[in-house]
C-alpha cells in the first residue's frame, strides 16, 4: 500500500474528453491525457483495431494512457465516402505526398458508409457485436437513415452521438435515440433558413425533456480563427519557450494536421468570428434550458492538444458560457458517466468505484484554472506522482498554450 500525503491538497474525479479520434492523434499522445489529469476519453471515430491495441497496451501496462470508449467507427453517407476516395486515389495520381496519403488512409479505416434504413439497421447490429459503446454518425444520405441509425442502437442499448445533419429534424433524433450532439456552429449550417430565437428555445426544453446533451467542442475556434502562418508556425515549433506543450506532438498528430492543412487550401471563406459568437449563443439557450454541456475538444483538429485543450474547453465553459467553476466540473466528470450509464462506477468519489482521480495543489471549484495545478493522477488504481507526469512531457501548465 502507498500512502500519499495530500495535506492541503485537493481532490477530483479524473475528468473526461467526450470527443477525441486515437487514430489521428497517435499512440504516443496517451500519456498526455494523463498529464493534464483527463483519465477517460470517448472516441468518436477510429478503427477497432486502434481502439483494441490501446486498450490492450494500457492494460498489461506497456502503454500509460487513459480509460476508452469508443464507437469504433464513425457512420458516414456511403455517397460521400465513395465520392472521397474518388478524390483520394486522384490526388494521389497527381502527387499527394505518401505520408499525407497514408494518413487519409487511416482515417478512412475509421469510416464506415451507408446507404439505407436498413443497412443502418444491419452496421448497429455489427457494431453492437463487435464491442462498441456507442454509436457515432457523422453524415447521411438522407434523415431517415438517421432516424433507423438512432432507433436501432436504442434498442441495442447504445447511446447515439452524431453531427447535426441537413435535413434531420432534431427533436425528431432526439425521440430516436440520438443522446449526444456534436459542435454548436453546425446547428446553423443545417439549416436553408435563419434560425429564430424562438426555435431554439423550443429545441434546448425538447432536448431537456429527452436527456439529450451537447458537446459543443468550442475550443476548436483555436483553429478556426488561425491564419495559414499560425498553423505553419505550430507545426515548425519545438520550442520549449514558445509553447511547450508542441513538444510532445506525436508524429501522427502533425501529419495528420498537415493533411487538413492540405485539404483546407480550396476550401470557401467563411466568416468563422460570427460563427463562432452564433454558436456560442446556442449553447448558452441550451444551457439554460436545462440541456447538459460536456466537454469535448475533436482532438486531431489542427492547434488542439492531448489532454490540455480539454482544460482549455472548461476554462471557456466558464469564462464564456457562463457556468461555476464546479459545474464546469461535474460537465467533464459525472456528467460523462451518466451518460454511459455508468455512474455507479465513476464520476464521482465514493469507496467502491473505480480510482481515477486527480489531486490538485489549489481549488478548483473556486477558480476553474486550478486544474492546471496537478500535483499527481490515479488512473485505474495507479498513482502517478509529479515526477511520473513531467517524464510524459511538458504539460500545459497554468497559463495556457496561447
């Protein structure tokens, strides 16, 4: 038994990032998560096989890194999928790098495509089988196969999380099974007209009534609002002065921000600052209608860390949107369990439940960047001490990496 002195100190459920994808970020990235205290993650797209070998190296102990749930796919319009390769096997006919190619290819692994109600019937089953904890949908040919997609998994007592598609009547999802929404700015996209205030209200106590969350993964405006330069200037950086955070990037993790680097060049302007305020104003209606907020980060977007942009979602679901700094807490800890049905084994302190905790040298509750203040992490029944998690790499620390 290891006693640890924590006089003083305080003491957290590990926290969670709803919304990372393992296969872009690299196997070198897991120690990371732990480094900033984040214990769980929930992955919303990668291949089984990256998923098994996280699992199984994290659990004979040859990799450190946090506990996963993972869809195991991510669903797509099999229109789209087969119109992308299209795409890829033309680029790279006409001199697509190899290590950019390769990363697409990846990538793609994770995908599955699907065409009709009732072949989104036929993956659930599949999925089910095959051992994922939920079911990510990410695009459709049409609402209904969204609406077979969410009625199939909640019969198989899987919790559907999914973008917001056009055409797809949300409360409708909702009813179907859909328990988790990703990224606030996407609401309007879907939509051919302006969406009234009044729309969205009746929308958040719809979501309410059904336990239906949003993950609004706003820390992706890092990237966003980034010039070309700023990306460049962070794939070049080693620089322990500069941000020492960027030390750390697995290599997977950099060519895979290269690929969207690429991939992005033609893409039409946006005015994404006006975006970013509409879609921040959504969550706060959501918020206050009584919908959850969980954070999550897209981790494998370009600009967004291992483990401390998850402490840089709830420092802006604090300074942005308006919540306590403990309700910024139970968004990442036991709001996350619940959703998974699991809280009688996590999301809280309590004897019996499993040790994934993370001690503090100041008070979270009374300023939310006190989680930036980890003196040492227990993850599944392991104490990590301050020394263990400086040797996983440069940490956040408490400014911030910007």
């Amino acid at each position: 038994m290891r006693i640890v002195n924590a006089r003083a100190k305080f003491l957290i459920p590990g926290l969670w990032d709803m919304h990372v994808h393992l296969t872009q970020a690299g196997e070198s990235s897991a120690p990371l998560f732990l480094l900033h205290g984040v214990t769980s993650v929930r992955d919303c797209g990668s291949t089984f096989a990256v998923l098994q070998q996280w699992r199984s190296k994290i659990a004979n102990g040859t990799l450190t890194g946090p506990r996963i749930k993972g869809a195991g796919a991510m669903l797509e319009s099999r229109a789209w999928l087969e119109r992308n390769r299209k795409l890829d096997e033309d680029a790279i006919a006409h001199g697509f790098p190899p290590d950019l190619a390769e990363s697409e290819r990846r990538t793609m692994e994770g995908r599955i495509g699907v065409k009709s109600p009732k072949e989104a019937r036929e993956v659930v089953d599949i999925l089910k089988a095959k051992g994922a904890d939920f079911i990510k949908v990410r695009n459709a040919e049409s609402p209904e196969i969204l609406y077979a997609l969410a009625a199939a998994a909640k019969m198989k007592g899987l919790p559907v999380a999914g973008h917001v598609i056009a055409g797809v009547n949300l409360a409708k999802a909702s009813d179907a099974g859909q328990k988790s929404i990703e990224h606030d700015e996407d609401y309007f996209d879907s939509k051919p007209t302006p969406v009234t205030p009044e729309q969205q209200r009746k929308l958040a106590a719809h979501f309410a009534r059904n336990g239906t969350v949003l993950v609004p993964t706003i820390v992706v405006q890092e990237y966003r609002l980034a010039s070309d330069g700023q990306l460049q200037a962070a794939l070049d950086d080693v620089s322990e002065h500069t941000a020492p955070v960027r030390r750390a990037l697995s290599p997977e993790l950099k060519t895979f921000w290269r690929l969207v680097q690429w991939d992005s060049k033609d893409d039409t302007p946006e005015d994404w600052p006006a975006k970013l305020r509409q879609g921040k104003d959504f969550v706060r209606v959501m918020r206050k209608a009584g919908v959850k907020i969980l954070p999550g980060t897209d981790l494998g977007t370009p600009l967004l860390y291992p483990g401390a942009s998850l402490l840089d979602e709830l420092q802006i679901f604090v300074d942005e949107i308006g919540m306590s700094p403990r309700e910024a807490l139970r968004s990442a800890t036991i709001l996350p369990a619940e959703w998974f049905g699991i809280q009688g084994e996590m999301g809280t302190i309590a004897p019996g439940k499993l040790a994934d905790l993370v001690l503090l040298d100041a008070n979270p509750t009374e300023d939310i960047r006190n989680l930036r203040k980890i003196s040492g992490v227990v993850a599944n029944g392991k104490f990590y001490d301050r020394a263990d998690l400086d040797h996983f790499g440069p940490s956040q620390g408490f400014a911030g990496h910007n």
